[in-house]
C-alpha cells in the first residue's frame, strides 16, 4: 500500500469539492492505496505542507494547481522536499494545456498531461519508473520523457469518486446543497475556455456522459451517507446530450426527487425543456450571458448566441418559477467600456435572482489566451494573483482601473432600478473586496 498526499492550491477560498481529485483518489483506493487531501489556501500553509508530510509520510505527492496559482507549485515543492525526498506530481487544466511547464520547475519530478486516474495509478505501482507511461511528462536526470496522450477514460469504468477525502459534509453545510458531475467536457468550442483546447488536445473526443442508471446509484450512495436536501449538478451544461438528460430526469424523478440546479444554454432553453426540468425536481437554472455585447459574444468569445436568445430564455424561467443565474465576464480582450455597459445593460433587463461575474483570464493554451500572449497584454503578474476578481491584461483599450470600476459596481449598475436595498449591498461589497484585495497584494509581496 501507497500513500498519496494530495495539495490543491486554492488560494483564499473556503474547501471545495474537486471532482478530479475526487475520482483519482477513488481509483487509488480501489486498488488498495490510501490517500489524504489539504489545501494550500495561505501564506502560513507552506509550514502546513511541510507538516503533513511529516505526519503523513506519504510515498507520493499530487499537487492541483490552475494557471494562475502555478506560482506556488515550485515553492511548495521545495518545502516538500526538505521534509522527504519525495515523488511530486503536477496536476490539473494548467499541466494538461501546458505540459511544458516542467521543465521550468526545480522542485517538480513530473506532470500530468490530462486525466490523471490512471496514470498515476500506474505511476505509484512502478515505483515511480520513468518509463513509457502515457498522459505523464517526467523528469529524468539526463532529460525529460514526454509521453503521449492516452485515449479519454470510460467513465463507467470508474468507481463513484471519492467524498470521504473531503469534508464533504461541511460543504454540503457551507454551500447548502451536495454537488455532483457527471459528464467531462464540453462540445463547443468558446475561445476563452479550456474545453476547446481539450477538444483540439482529444480530436473532439473528449466530451461524454456517465451512464445515466449509474448517475443515480451515485446520488442514493451519497444520500445514505449524508444529509442533504437540495443537489447542484456542475456539468457544463446539463442537457447537451437529450437523450441522456431525459433518461436521467426520468430515473431521478423516481428514485431521488430532491430539488436541484443545472448550467444551461440560453439557446437550447425552451418551454418544453423547462417543464422536464421543473416536473423533476429542478428549481434552479443558470445560463451564460458572457458578454452584453453580441459582437465580444459572438466573434471574440466565439460563443454563439444572441440577446434575443438570451432574454427569451430568461423571461421563460422566471415565468415558469425558477430561480436564475446569469454568469457574465469583463476585461475581455478588446472589450471597451461601452461593451461592459451592454453587459450591465443585458443584465439589467433580464433582472436574474444572481448575477455572477468574472475578469477575464488568458489560460495558456486557449485562443483567447495566445492572442494575448501574441499581442503582449499579459502585463507583470503577482505570484499571489487573486483570479476572477483582477486582471492580468494591459490593454491599450481600457484601463485597469476603469476595469475595475464596473467590477466592483456591476451589481449596483444592475439592480438599483428595481432593487435598491439589494444594490446598495452591493455598492459596499464592493468597496470591500477592493480594500481586501489591495491589502492583500500588500502582505503578499512581501512572502
């Protein structure tokens, strides 16, 4: 027996369910191995790595890093080191898209270049042998191997992931409802999103669902372990495959019947896909908006869909009763302020329950992120970057802190018309995740 010491970087957020690090571990533990998972959520959690090693002795390290808290991974692999010589992998979207960041880490002996299950697996089995295991790019002392890519893994062939390496019951209790995935990827091909760069990485191949009857033995497997009384399927979007959805809303109705939230597309959204959904149990949706502006939409986001499409969609949940959720994005490349405004315009006419916005981050290996990279708007970033609610661009287009503005005052922009006590909130929030982040930039320079 092994034993497999997972870290995931999450910087200053609270424990969240990780599907990926949830399933690897289940195939680690099916084959007899043991596994632990902390998070790497601040400055004193190098101490904290380095004393789980010490407690833990674990025969293997996994870390999960995205690319915009890739800074850490080296740093936490030295620390690591000097408690044991010791294996140390790196996982997740970022070594999956730019499995040539190896060789720019010192304290790293191997990466992983896409899904993880077996390959580490495999790789704890042969005591870390540096031969031909594929999805792997290892180091060796004279150079490094860069194994091919394996073929997607059937998810039926997997067991149900792991949740006992969480505290699966606390983020059930924080979020107030118990999260499930069951299908990885997406088809479409958004040029700001890393699904397009799998599906360039797998010749379209990547996207598939779990068997439905499966899905649902999941669900009551959970369900006898912990309490809970509404679920949040995380898919990208729920109802991709017709076919699978109907079967499943059908065995869900009959065996489950809790109420639950979905990810759909605006363009797929119609009267009779919306009475399945309500007649299963669904009380919550959420739909990408993106951007207001059709044109940042559909040329440069490549996301196909028009306002039109968007608001009929919308006006259908909320006279059908459901809740909505509209994720939108700013500080996209060649986004002016006068295509944010159109945002906060969209927005503002469609009234969701919950407006979620994002800043725009140029992942490596995506279209939107080479064309940042080829016109050199990556600006000097911070180790200590807080994702989604900076931006790491320098445009000649907008300013930072024009950027900035609507950030912090989407949401008062958004609702003061017919929700002033709701905006007003939001006024002040904002002003504190400003003076949050500044401090915070402050303290963390100077680690």
């Amino acid at each position: 027996m092994s034993r497999v010491l997972f870290i995931h970087v999450n910087i200053l957020k609270r424990p969240v369910y990780l599907p990926g690090i949830a399933s690897i571990s289940a195939v680690l533990k099916e084959n007899g191995h043991d596994t632990k998972l902390i998070y790497f959520t601040r400055k004193g959690d190098f101490r904290k790595a380095q004393e789980a090693v010490y407690a833990y002795n674990p025969d293997v390290v996994c870390i999960s890093a995205l690319s915009s808290t890739f800074g850490f991974v080296d740093k936490i692999g030295e620390v690591i080191k000097k408690a044991k010589k010791v294996p140390i992998l790196c996982g997740g979207i970022h070594t999956t898209l730019l499995p040539e960041s190896l060789e720019r880490l010192d304290y790293i002996d191997g990466v992983v270049a896409g899904e993880g299950e077996y390959p580490i697996l495999e790789f704890i089995e042969h005591n870390g042998d540096t031969g031909q295991i594929r999805n792997l790019w290892l180091k060796t002392k004279s150079a490094t191997i860069k194994n091919d890519i394996r073929p997607p893994v059937n998810l039926d062939d997997l067991p149900n992931p792991d949740r006992e390496i969480f505290d699966f019951q606390g983020i059930i209790n924080a979020e107030k409802f118990a999260p499930f995935i069951f299908t990885r990827g997406c088809p479409f091909n958004c040029a700001y999103c890393c699904n397009s760069s799998l599906n360039r990485i797998y010749h379209n191949n990547y996207f598939r669902c779990k068997d439905a009857r499966k899905c649902i033995g999941e669900i009551i497997e959970v369900k006898k372990k912990y309490k809970f009384g509404k679920i949040a399927f995380y898919d990208d979007i729920f109802n991709i495959d017709v076919e699978w959805s109907n079967l499943f809303l059908e065995f869900y109705k009959k065996q489950v019947n809790l109420p639950f939230g979905c990810n759909l597309r605006p363009e797929f959204v119609d009267a009779g896909l919306l009475g399945k959904l309500k007649d299963s149990g669904c009380v919550e949706v959420a739909m990408g908006i993106e951007s207001g502006n059709e044109y940042i939409r559909n040329n440069i986001m490549k996301r196909r869909v028009s306002n039109e499409q968007i608001k009929n969609a919308f006006y259908l949940a909320q006279k059908m009763g459901f809740r909505t959720i509209a994720y939108n994005m700013i500080g996209l490349p060649y986004e002016t302020p006068a295509h944010i405004k159109d945002t906060i315009k969209l927005n503002t006419a469609i009234q969701p329950d919950i407006a979620h916005l994002s800043i725009f981050y140029p992942y490596p290996g995506t279209e939107l992120g080479e064309v940042c990279a080829e016109n050199k708007w990556i600006g000097k970033s911070y180790k200590y970057f807080q994702e989604r609610e900076d931006s790491i661009l320098e445009t000649p287009i907008i300013k930072g802190r024009d950027m900035l503005y609507f950030y912090r005052n989407f949401h008062y922009l958004v609702f003061r018309h017919k929700a002033l006590t709701i905006a007003m909130y939001f006024k002040l929030y904002g002003f504190y995740k400003l003076y949050r982040n500044l401090f915070l930039k402050n303290i963390y320079s100077r680690i």
